[in-house]
C-alpha cells in the first residue's frame, strides 16, 4: 500500500517531480562537462558535453511513452 500512496503523492505534485528531474539533468550534463575525460570517447557526439545524460533521459521518455 506504500507504494500506492507514494505514486499518489508524486501525481498529486507533478511539476515538482518535473523540475527535479530537469534540475537533475542539468546537474548531470554540469559534471560530465566539468569532469568526465572525453579522450577515449568513440563518435563525434560523444565529445558534447551531456551526450549520454541526455541520451539516457531520453531513452528513459521515450520508453515510458511507448510501454503507455
């Protein structure tokens, strides 16, 4: 039943599970940016900052949106 109530709770605040997750990625693409050695990277995209953030939170929507 937690788990209802937790799914519940988190509909009832949508735009702020949305924010969190934009700042989320943000965040994401900020230390790939700053951190992440791109010497070994094997395609051109790989070289952007946020590629795999940005591809893996994509992947994620697109997957959500299919299974619906």
């Amino acid at each position: 039943m937690k788990q209802v109530q937790f799914i519940e709770f988190l509909r009832n605040r949508l735009k702020m599970v949305v924010r969190i997750s934009c700042a989320l990625l943000a965040l994401l693409i900020l230390i790939d940016a700053l951190w992440v050695d791109k010497e070994h990277a094997h395609t051109r995209p790989e070289h952007l900052p946020g590629f795999w953030s940005v591809f893996g939170f994509l992947a994620c929507v697109l997957i959500v949106l299919l299974s619906k």
